[in-house]
C-alpha cells in the first residue's frame, strides 16, 4: 500500500468530504483536497497544476480554494482562484494554515485537514456568502495522485 493509501483511512476520507460539505453550506466558495506522495517540483507549482487538472479554475466566481498535500514531502499548499485573491487581504490564509500546521505537527493529519476546511470555509463566507442560486460545481471527494 502506498504512502497516499495509507494516510487516511476510509472513515476519515468520509469525514473530510462532510467537512466540505459543511464549509460549502455558507459560502460560494468550492474546497478540494487533493493528496499525493511526492513532487519533483516546488510545491505551490504543483498545487497549480492540480488546481487546473482538477478543472477548479472553471468556477463562476473563481472561488475554488485547493488543500494540496505531499505526504512524502511533508509539505502542504492553500491555493486559491483569481476570484479570491481580487477580494481578500494579502495574508488571507495565514489562519487556515496555522490550524492546518498545528494538528500535522502532532501527527493527526485528518483533523487538520478537516479544521483547515471548515476555517476556508468561514473566511471565505465573509467575501463569498452562500446564494439560493448556488450549485455545487466541483466534486467534494478527496483526489488523489
């Protein structure tokens, strides 16, 4: 098995996709994670290339936001869309990182996944609140490379 198979278990994938969900319910906003082994690249050109192969620049708002993850590398990246970097103040996900950080620090890489997503999830409610006319443009399964 490898690296990728084995760093969340099944239930905590399911925990991650609810986790979106969530974060999804008050905002415009589109949140993936996507998780690979390894880069031979620097990691947020990577994060860039999965962000356009998992086709989340084709959002209305340009608001799709990518928590990219090198388990190997013991590295992660917070991308976001145009749309998002035209609205928000530089140093807009320094919280979501810090959160992210703190629990893979201690080795429970779920939890942190799930923390990141649901603080994306609030601070893009205050720039991109959810619309009745909202629909979810982009899968909320985790992806994997």
């Amino acid at each position: 098995m490898s690296h990728v198979e084995e760093f969340l278990t099944y239930a905590e994938e399911q925990e991650i996709v609810d986790a979106i969900l969530e974060a999804e319910k008050n905002t415009s906003g589109e949140i993936r994670v996507h998780i690979e082994a390894t880069t031979n690249i620097d990691h947020f050109s990577r994060a860039q290339q999965v962000f356009h192969f998992l086709k989340m620049d084709n959002t209305k708002d340009e608001n799709g936001v990518l928590i990219y993850v090198a388990v190997d590398d013991h590295k992660f990246v917070i991308y976001g869309d145009r749309g998002i970097d035209k609205a928000v103040s530089r140093g807009f996900w320094d919280s979501t990182k810090e959160v992210i950080e703190t629990h893979f620090k201690k080795g429970d890489f779920k939890q942190g996944i799930v923390a990141g997503i649901l603080q994306a999830g609030k601070e893009l409610e205050a720039h991109f609140p959810w619309d009745h006319d909202d629909t979810n443009e982009l899968s909320d399964a985790v992806s994997k490379g």
